[in-house]
C-alpha cells in the first residue's frame, strides 16, 4: 500500500468495511510513516439478502449462496444481542457459532470480537467493537464483520445530533462511526 501511496499522492484514500483487519492495518501503517493521506471506510455493501458483495460470491453456486446468508444472520445476532444488553463475548460468539453451524455447506475458520484499534479479542462486549468472521462456504472463503452499536448509545447520539440541528438550524451532523 505505501508503494501505491507514493505513486499516486492521495488526499483521500477509501476502503470497505468487510475488509476491516485490513484497514486497521493500513491506518497503522499511515499514522506510523506519518503519511499524509486520509483513510475513509465506508459501508459493507450487501445484496437484498445480506450477503456482503464480493468477487468472491462468484465462486458460490446457488445454494452455497443460500448457504452463505447464514454469515449475516450470525452478525445481526451478535449485534441484536448487543443491543439487548449482552456483553459476554463468549456467549455472543457461541450464538453466532450455532447459526453458522446450522448451514450445511458452512464451516467456521474463525468468528472473533475485537476491539476496533488494536483488533485484540475482548472477554466483554464494548461499543463500538467489531464482530469479525472468516467462514467457508463450499470451497470459498468469505468473511464479513459488523460495528457492534448498542442501541441505547446509538439512540442517545441520535437524540443529541438532533438537539445540535434544532439549534443550528441546517447543521449537517452524522451519527455513524467510521
């Protein structure tokens, strides 16, 4: 990436969500070589059944497709768990892990909750902390992860961008992280 880096001097540089591990690794690398390049992560895409877009789905017949939904359905766990007030991580991993082992096709390489900055396992579950997996669907490695928000600190930024806006009129604000 630094060799990239210094060919094309970008101001900006983006990057997707789904490949998370990835970008903590390049922030790093960034702010270690104090390069002058903003990193952006945006959104996983996902079709209309949730399975993060991928080059990768082209290797998936049809109901290795079906299959692979199963990905997103143990994310939405961790996060609807997170929500619900979970914070042991074991117990939000071992969710994930029965969804994951319902799908035939499916067999787990890893499902981890990290802390987003150092991307370390964490015993109790934090805002803001990433729920990551790597699963085999037939022959194909997809991975995909999730932002653990707790709704009641999503819902108190909320509350307060909006309290920011009534007061300032058109103040554009953002509540979503990264």
């Amino acid at each position: 990436m630094l060799k990239l880096f210094n060919l094309i001097n970008p101001d900006i540089a983006y990057f997707g969500q789904k490949d998370f591990q990835q970008t903590v690794i390049i922030k790093r690398e960034v702010a270690d070589l104090n390069l002058d390049v903003n990193i952006k992560v945006l959104p996983t895409i996902r079709d209309k059944e949730g399975l993060a877009l991928s080059s990768r789905n082209g290797y998936l017949n049809e109901t290795e497709k079906k299959d692979a939904i199963c990905l997103y359905k143990a994310l939405i766990r961790a996060q609807t768990m997170a929500n619900a007030g979970a914070k042991n991580a074991k117990e939000i991993l071992g969710e994930m892990e029965k969804i994951i082992n319902n799908c035939k096709s499916a067999k787990i390489d890893y499902i981890s909750i990290v802390n987003p900055e150092t991307l370390e396992a964490v015993p109790e579950v934090q805002h803001g902390d990433v729920a990551a997996l790597a699963v085999r669907i037939g022959k194909t490695r997809l991975i995909d992860n999730i932002i653990l928000f707790f709704l009641i600190a999503v819902m108190w930024i909320n509350l307060n961008v909006q309290e920011i806006q009534s007061c300032s009129g058109s103040a554009n604000f953002s509540s979503h992280r990264m």
